[in-house]
C-alpha cells in the first residue's frame, strides 16, 4: 500500500461525465494513473492503492491468458464478404476517401471475426457505444451490416469555429476523431463566393475535419489489428454480433507496418503482432480485466494560425 492513498481533494466537482471501460493489466500503469487523476470524476474517493492492486490483478490474469489462450490472435476467422454487399463495396472503393485513405497497401474487403481482434487502444467510450448501438438497430442485415461499418455519409459530429485573434482560429468538437488534413494551395477560381476587395492571386486553405470513418484493420503475417471503427467494433461485439465487414490492409514487412499503424503501436510493434496473447476485443467484456470509470468529458481542440510577412528581394531576372 502507497503512504498517500487518495489523490488531493477536489471541491465543488460536478458529479456529471461519461462512462469509460478500460483494459487493465497492461503496459502503462503511470499512465492510467495519470488519467484517473486528471480526468475521473469524484477523484478524490479513488485509492491509488486499490486502483494497482486491480491493475495487477488484471496483469496476473492475462499472465493466465498468456498461457491459456497462447495463439488466439493468430487463430481470428476472416469470411468471404456476403455477395449482396458487392456494388456497396465498389461505392466505398470509388468514394475519394477510400482512395486517399487507403493507397499504400494491397487492401480487400472481408468479414472479420470481432472477438480476435487485436486492440490497441485501452478504453471505450460506453456511453458513445450505446448510441451506435441505437443507430444500428436490433436487426442488421447484410447490407446494412457493411452500412454501420462502412458508411459513405458526412460525418454527424458536430464542430464549432471560432476565431480567437486576428490570424488565430479553434476548431472545436465532442469528436476525439476532428483533426487537421492537410495544407492546399488554392487558385482564384477555386474561392467561390469570395468578394475579394481586389485581384486574387491564390490562397492558402487549412484543411480540418474527420478521419474517412471506415471500419479497418491492419494485417501482418497471421493477425489482425483494429485500426479505426473501435467503438463501432464494441457496439456490434456487444450486440452479438460475431463478424464485421472490415477493409484489410496487409503490411507484408515493417516498413509498411510503418505506414499503416498508429505511433502507439509503432513503438512496440512486437507486443500486438508477435506477443503470446496481445489484448483482444474481446477483453473489453471480461470484468477481470475491465474497469468502468466516471470521466468528465472532454473536447477536441485544432487550433490554427498563420503569420505574414511582407518584405523585399532582389529580383531574380538581375541576378
């Protein structure tokens, strides 16, 4: 037991947030201690000491699994995907997201078994999955099976933008998901609706939105990790639903690993695609290894700014 077993009193906290599962047992203690501390509601009843003594319980048991359920990544079940969800495959193929999104690699389509999934990221926002489980209904068909996953809608979220200086700008969201795209270079007849005060050489655009929102995994040799869609993945695992049509990208060596993974897993690589038993899927469902917290909610933030600089050289035609 630790000398001080309760974080600093807090006066005044709402008792207000979301319900978060995590994956006990795993690297990053510090860091999920961290977390409570910044982020869980009613912090100061929460013992540092009983929190560990949770996470080395969940340690011992994936020690368990370790040998218990040595191979069950390696072991996931990838279907054929049904034939009627051929054409709402070849939509997703044509749509411009899919096409920058997904350009590295060879990729398919295929049913992929949820329970075997490789996971990296360690919580679930539960009370998001139980709105994609209300989106979803209580019976999916094939089709609108590939739909939940694989939707070709705009993003739902919303995003509030606010300048906040002269040259300085907030985009702001309840989306973990909101992040910058890229810089592009407009021309003149690209700014429709601009009443420019003169001449319009060009401008700069400063792309921000969401991610393509595609349910994939990333595959190396045998395994199978999820890449984006976790909370979809949960919902549908959580509805009992055994396979999911995914897109597959297959990285064939590391370096293409590098092109496809998060930094996350990126930093130990070894861990999810070579370790006895990585954490799965299905672990977000086993209470000896989940814990649920209280998290005050949070909001995504891109900010942007730009300077300008105006000055004079020497031309380079008298050079």
């Amino acid at each position: 037991m630790d000398a001080r077993q309760h974080w600093p009193m807090t006066h005044g906290e709402p008792q207000v947030g979301v319900r978060e599962a995590w994956l006990l047992g795993q690297p990053g203690l510090q860091d999920f201690l961290d977390y409570v501390e910044d982020h869980a509601v009613g912090v100061a009843a929460l013992s540092r000491s009983a929190l560990v003594d949770e996470w080395r319980a969940a340690n011992d048991y994936y020690h368990h699994l370790e040998l218990n359920e040595a191979g069950a990544a390696d072991a996931i079940e990838v279907r054929d995907l049904d034939p009627t969800c051929a054409e709402l495959a070849d939509a997703v193929r044509a749509d411009p997201r899919y096409r920058r999104a997904f350009d590295k690699v060879p990729t398919r389509f295929a049913m992929v078994e949820l329970d075997r999934l490789v996971v990296a990221q360690s919580h679930i926002d539960l009370d998001h999955a139980d709105r994609l489980q209300a989106r979803a209904g209580d019976r999916l068909n094939a089709q609108a099976l590939f739909r939940f996953c694989q939707p070709l809608g705009d993003f739902e979220a919303p995003v509030q933008i606010r300048q906040a200086g002269a040259r300085r700008y907030l985009f702001v969201s309840a989306s973990s998901d909101l992040r910058f795209h890229e810089c592009l270079l407009l021309k003149p007849q690209d700014l429709a609706n601009h009443a420019a005060f003169g001449s319009v050489s060009g401008a700069v655009g400063l792309i921000v939105g969401f991610g393509s929102n595609f349910l994939s995994v990333v595959q190396s040799e045998s395994r199978l990790l999820l890449h984006n869609g976790h909370h979809r993945a949960y919902a549908l695992r959580a509805m009992g639903v055994r396979f999911a049509p995914c897109i597959i990208q297959t990285a064939t060596r590391g370096e293409e690993l590098g092109l496809l993974a998060s930094s996350k897993v990126m930093a130990s690589p070894s861990f999810y695609f070579r370790a006895a038993r990585p954490p799965l899927l299905k672990d977000f469902f086993e209470p000896r290894i989940r814990k649920v917290l209280q998290v005050r909610r949070t909001s995504q933030v891109i900010e942007l700014s730009f300077e300008v600089k105006d000055y004079s050289v020497r031309s380079l035609d008298d050079a």
